[in-house]
C-alpha cells in the first residue's frame, strides 16, 4: 500500500518532554521517532487519552559546539496512540498546532 501524507516525515530522534495534559500539569519523558511541518509521533511509558491537548518540548541540539541548546516548545492534540513497535511503551501520534523555539530549561 503507498502512503499519501501531505506532509513529509523526517525520522528524527530527539528527546521530548510531555509538561501539560490540557489544563493539569503533567511530566512524563519521551523520544520522537518522526516529525513533519503537521505533527510529531513519538514513544512514552506514559499513555495519554485520544482528543487530549497536550504541552510538550522537543530537546533541539545546538547548531555547534558553541550555541546553546534549545527546546522547540509545542501545543498539540493527540491523534491516536498505540502499543510501541518495540512494545516498550506507547507510540503517540500529535498535532503539531503551535510552536516556537525557546532556551533549553530543565
């Protein structure tokens, strides 16, 4: 079967921390395995509700070896979960609505 997304997906590996479940705080980490311009999937131990709205943070590595890290901060829903391909955890597929690049705080 071919698949026909709009948008590209780039396999990126990144570090991601999950810091709002709609209006609760929340924290739980995680790993991206794909990103495009509309959405991220990544995997967690932490399984999350389908039409959730979360806050989350992408660990973005600096450009050099001089440059400050970042955190591409992001707003988004939860499009579907499901068992992760290596069955540790969960593999969550997110709108990606907002976001913006902001100074790594940890």
């Amino acid at each position: 079967m071919m698949e026909q997304r709009k948008h590209r997906r780039y396999p990126i590996r990144l570090p991601l921390r999950i810091l709002r479940r709609g209006s609760i705080p929340f924290f739980a980490r995680g790993e991206t395995r794909n990103l495009s311009s509309r959405g991220v999937l990544f995997v967690s131990d932490q399984e999350i509700e389908v039409g959730e709205r979360i806050e989350f943070a992408i660990s973005w590595p600096a450009g050099n070896r001089h440059a400050e890290p970042l955190d591409l901060y992001c707003l988004g829903k939860v499009l579907r979960i499901s068992t992760a391909p290596d069955a540790q955890g969960y593999a969550i597929a997110v709108t990606l609505e907002r976001y913006a690049f902001t100074r790594l705080t940890e």
